[in-house]
C-alpha cells in the first residue's frame, strides 16, 4: 500500500525510486505489463509532440486559436513525458535514479560551450 502515498496528497514528495516503482505497480493494475519496450517509446514520443504543442501554447508561439483545445496543459504533458520515460525504464530494466547520477557524473566532467560558438570557431569565413 506504499505506492498510494505518493498521490495521497498534492503537496507531497516522492523520489524518482518511489515514482518508478509507484508506475511499476500501476502498469501492472492498468495491464500495460505486454506493452513492448518499442511500443512504450512510440506513446513517448507521442507524448513529447504534445508537449511541444503545450509548450507552443504556453509560450505564445503561432498557434491554430480555432483548435486551441487540442493543445494540452503544459504541466499534465510534461507529466505524461515522465510517466512514460519511467515505465520504459522499468520494461528495459533500469533504474532512473541510478542512470541520472551516473550520467551526470560524465556531464560534470564536460566542458559546455554554446552552439554559435562552436560553429563560429570551426568554419572559418568563406
């Protein structure tokens, strides 16, 4: 009965473990359990086309105001994104947590540029 806290109220916290395995026990009350790992990236990335609509939205861009209904909440869309992302790592067997801390181990690593300033300093001007 642990995995229902998570939702028992708006103002409380949960980490990206208890999230993966809330949706865990979710898939498997909701039958997603014979989704394939493909099947699962395919509404992702469904998912994140709505979000770029909901982004489109929130941010103004030129959108059809006459289907404004058709682009979705921003908050409820990136939500979505997570879900799905979290029930992919559950079917490839990874855990979320432990993928971000070791990714970001190589990221601190890393030296950022912009880029322009990359394109700027490897073509020189013609």
């Amino acid at each position: 009965m642990a995995h229902l806290s998570i939702l028992s109220t708006k103002y409380s916290y949960a980490s990206l473990t208890e999230l993966q395995e809330y949706l865990r026990t979710m898939s498997i009350k909701r039958g997603f359990t014979k989704e394939s790992a493909q099947n699962t990236l395919l509404v992702m990335l469904e998912e994140v086309g709505e979000l770029a609509k909901a982004i489109r939205k929130h941010s103004g861009i030129g959108i059809d105001h006459q289907r404004l209904d058709s682009y979705g909440n921003l908050k409820h869309e990136m939500a979505d994104v997570l879900i799905c992302l979290l029930i992919l790592a559950n079917k490839c067997d990874v855990n979320i947590f432990d993928a971000f801390h070791d990714k970001e181990k190589i990221n601190s690593q890393r030296t950022w540029s912009t880029a322009t300033k990359v394109a700027k300093s490897t073509n020189p001007p013609i």
